[in-house]
C-alpha cells in the first residue's frame, strides 16, 4: 500500500512539474491560459504533491516492516534513499507551507497575502470574447500576478525573482529526490524481493 503511493505521487509529480517547465506551444489545448499562469498553475500542484510524497516517504520509514526492506539495498539504493529523505526532512517545514497557502486550490490565506503585495496604482485585465455563435470566454489576466505573489509568500529572498527562484528550484530538486527514492525503492535489485 505505502509503496503504490510513493509510485502515484512520483508519477503525479513528475507530470505537474513536467507541465510547469514545458514549452508554451507544446500546450496547445492550454492555449488559453497565459505561459505564465500555467507555470504558477502546475507549481502550485505540484508543491501540493510534493508535500504528499514527503508524508509517504516519512510514513513508509516508519512501518514496521521497512527496516528489513531497507537493510537489502545495496550501496547505491542506500545512498540516494539517505540523501532524499534527508533533503525531504530539511525541506519539509517549508514544502508544507507553500502547500498549505497555495497547494490545494487558492485558500484565503494566499489571496490575502497575494491581495496585499499588489501595487493599488496596478491595473488589472479582464477580457470577455465572444464570437458569432455567441459563445463566450472570459479571461481574467490579474489571476497570474495573484497566484505567482502568493506561490512566493513564504519564500526566501531579497525580491520577486529570488523568491520565484528559490521556489522553483525547491519543485526541481524535490522531483529529482523523489526519482531517488522512487529508485531506491522500485530499483532492479528490489523488484524481485516485492514478489514480483
């Protein structure tokens, strides 16, 4: 059961943060949806998964039965799983606030805080198109500055672009210490001990 978990979330993971760093023309059915906002959108998701994936890998060392699963990886699979689950320990404080600010959906606490960092001389964008057959599309361009404000809440730095920088380095690193203990996990040698 704690293993099936590790492999969604890996994969939930990999997808989300797969969609925040692709280019804007391989999107096309996103089209819609500015290069920005999509980025914010997907970061934000995926710090919700990520926060999901840490609990799972703390859930899994505490079972009972991991200790012996552990004791059979080699070398290696010793060595990536220690670094990722220490990277996700360290981390894991500040995962779990930008999950709880942004990661589910967009929570109050965010839209105050993404509200309160806005310029009040700001202008903001809200376009309505609608074409022969009367079918309407609404696009509400504020919604990007919003969400990027509040995705960099909690984040260290001295402006907006350090802040987004520590942020998206936090999602790469975090997907990269995922694949390690995906690996330590699901790796060659221990497929076989799973009965598999």
């Amino acid at each position: 059961m704690r293993f099936a978990r590790l492999a969604v979330l890996y994969e939930d993971l990999s997808l989300e943060i797969s969609g925040m760093i692709a280019d804007e023309g391989s999107l096309k059915p996103l089209a819609r949806h500015s290069d920005a906002y999509r980025k914010h959108y997907f970061a934000r998701r995926a710090f919700g998964t990520l926060s999901e994936f840490a609990d799972a890998v703390q859930r899994l060392r505490e079972s009972s039965d991991f200790g012996k699963f552990e004791s059979t990886f080699n070398l290696e699979q010793s060595g990536t799983w220690k670094a990722a689950t220490k990277f996700l320990g360290e981390n894991r404080a500040m995962i779990e606030r930008v999950r709880n600010d942004v990661g589910g959906h967009f929570g109050e606490a965010a839209s105050r805080y993404a509200v309160g960092q806005s310029d009040r001389d700001s202008s903001i964008s809200l376009t309505i198109e609608s074409d022969v057959a009367h079918s309407k599309r609404l696009k509400v361009g504020f919604a990007g500055d919003l969400a990027a404000a509040a995705l960099v809440g909690h984040a260290p730095g001295a402006d907006a672009s350090e802040k987004a920088r520590f942020v998206f380095e936090l999602l790469l690193v975090g997907l990269k210490h995922a694949m390690d203990v995906v690996y330590a996990v699901f790796g060659p040698s221990v497929w076989h001990k799973l009965g598999r």
